[in-house]
C-alpha cells in the first residue's frame, strides 16, 4: 500500500464515522461505511452547488468487500439518521486500484 492510500485509509478510520449507504431501487443490501462529510459553503464553489452540499469521503474497503455496486446517483447515504442523495461520485485513485469514493451530497433531508 502507498503513502497516499495508508494516509487517506487513517484519516477517515481516525474522523470518520459510522453512516450507510443504500439503494432505494433494492438492486443491493444496505452498506455500513465509514465516512467523512464535509460541508461546503455555497458562495465558495463553482455552480451547480448549492446551500445543504457537501462530500463524503469513504474508503473503497467496504464496498469492494460486500461486492456493493458503485456509488451512483441512484445512491443514499443516511448520515447522523439524516437521508442525503448522492449527487456525484468520483472514485480515488491510487496508481491503477481504487482506493476510496468522493460523493458529492446533497441534503440532510430527501
């Protein structure tokens, strides 16, 4: 493992906190993850963002474990019991293997 994936892997164990992501289709079971959400201000971002946006950071761990599909828009993720719709999702790369997801959500609502 890299710098960079042990790095990002220790920064989200150590911030992160317990959150699921689910599909509301039912194409896949409820995920457990361990996630950072950082909330981004409006007035400091490019448009289409918005007041209630924000990124969660997740390792690709649990996900690749459970063979849970890709974070998509079809994506929820529940965040302090609050529903949040993914909006975006990027995977991380390190070299050629993913090692994590950045989802842009919206929410804290549905």
């Amino acid at each position: 493992m890299s710098a960079f994936a042990a790095s990002r892997r220790r920064l989200i164990a150590r911030f992160g906190r317990a959150q699921t992501l689910t599909r509301p289709a039912g194409d896949a079971d409820d995920l457990a993850v361990t996630g950072v959400l950082t909330r981004v201000r409006p007035d400091t971002a490019e448009p289409p963002l918005q007041q209630g946006d924000g990124t969660f950071e997740i390792t690709d761990d649990e996900r690749a474990a459970a063979d849970w599909p890709e974070p998509d828009v079809n994506t929820i993720v529940l965040i302090d019991d609050e529903m949040w719709a993914v909006k975006g999702a990027q995977p991380v790369y390190d070299g050629a293997t993913c090692i994590g997801w950045t989802l842009w959500v919206r929410g804290g609502a549905m």
